[in-house]
C-alpha cells in the first residue's frame, strides 16, 4: 500500500487499533501507525498533513 491508498490504509488501521477513537489521534502516531502495517511499501517522506487528514477521515467513516 501507499500514501495513496486511503481507503485501504483505513480499513488496515481499523482492524489493527480497534481500540482507537480516530477522532483522537494525533499525526505522529497516525504516521507511525501507517508505516508500520505489514503491507504499507512507502517512503515516509511522501507524507504529508493533507494526507494524514484523507486517513483520518476515512478510518472515522469506516468506524462509524
């Protein structure tokens, strides 16, 4: 997966913190988390604030 796969990395993130509120998250964990699925190929440095609010937004609607 990469940066770009918002809808993915959402749905991946869900199923590996269930325990998350997403609303709460802030972006350095948000970031850490992301890099650290089994499945996620993409360099850190590609990331951004605007992408980390896409992934945030999609986990929220995922959750709700």
């Amino acid at each position: 997966m990469k940066w770009t796969d918002v809808n993915e990395l959402a749905i991946e993130l869900s199923e590996a913190h269930p325990e998350v509120d997403p609303v709460k998250i802030n972006f350095v964990d948000l970031m850490n988390w992301v890099i650290a699925l089994p499945d996620f190929s993409d360099d850190a440095r590609h990331c951004g604030e605007k992408i980390l609010e896409a992934i945030q937004q999609a986990w929220i609607d995922e959750v709700a």
